[in-house]
C-alpha cells in the first residue's frame, strides 16, 4: 500500500485543522463536563425522583459523548503528526 503524500501545504493546513478540531471537541467536553456538574448540584435532592436522576443520567452521557469525541481527535491528531506525519526521527533513536 503507497502512501499519500501531501504537498507541503496541504500537509500543514491538515494538520492544522485537525489541531482546531481537537482544541474545539476540547472546549466542547469542558462545557459538557460543566454542565454535567451544575446538573448534579441542582438535582442532588432529586435523585429519588425519575425527573432527577433523568437530568443527572443525560448530563452525563452527553459528558462522555463529548470525551470520546475529544479522545478520537486527539488519537487522529496524533495518528497524523507521528504515524503519518513524517516528523523527524532523531539519529541514533531505534525506532
């Protein structure tokens, strides 16, 4: 299987955007990570009730969603600048 390569450019500006996708499924787990906290707060007293542990269970699942969506970008972030990215190896290194 041959390999793509990518015009410097091209490579520069890929790797770019996956960097901004990374930083913004960042910030996106930060506010799910937030809210799900506020949620807790809020409805700690109504955990009993089907309405709140509803609203708690939610708020967590749209934490975790949003870390699994920040951990893929980072593993194709990193997938890209290390596996196919071509980043020098340093002489003497064994890989």
């Amino acid at each position: 299987m041959r390999l793509m390569r990518f015009p410097q450019n091209k490579r520069e500006q890929l790797e770019q955007y996956l960097l901004d996708e990374m930083q913004a499924k960042w910030v996106a787990y930060l506010a799910a990570s937030e809210e799900h906290a506020n949620i807790e707060d809020e409805f700690s007293n109504m955990l009993d009730r089907l309405d709140g542990a509803h609203a708690v269970k939610q708020a967590a699942k749209k934490e975790q969603v949003a870390l699994e969506k920040y951990t893929r970008a980072v593993r194709a972030f990193t997938d890209f600048t290390t596996v196919r990215g071509g980043r020098p190896i340093p002489p003497g290194d064994p890989k």
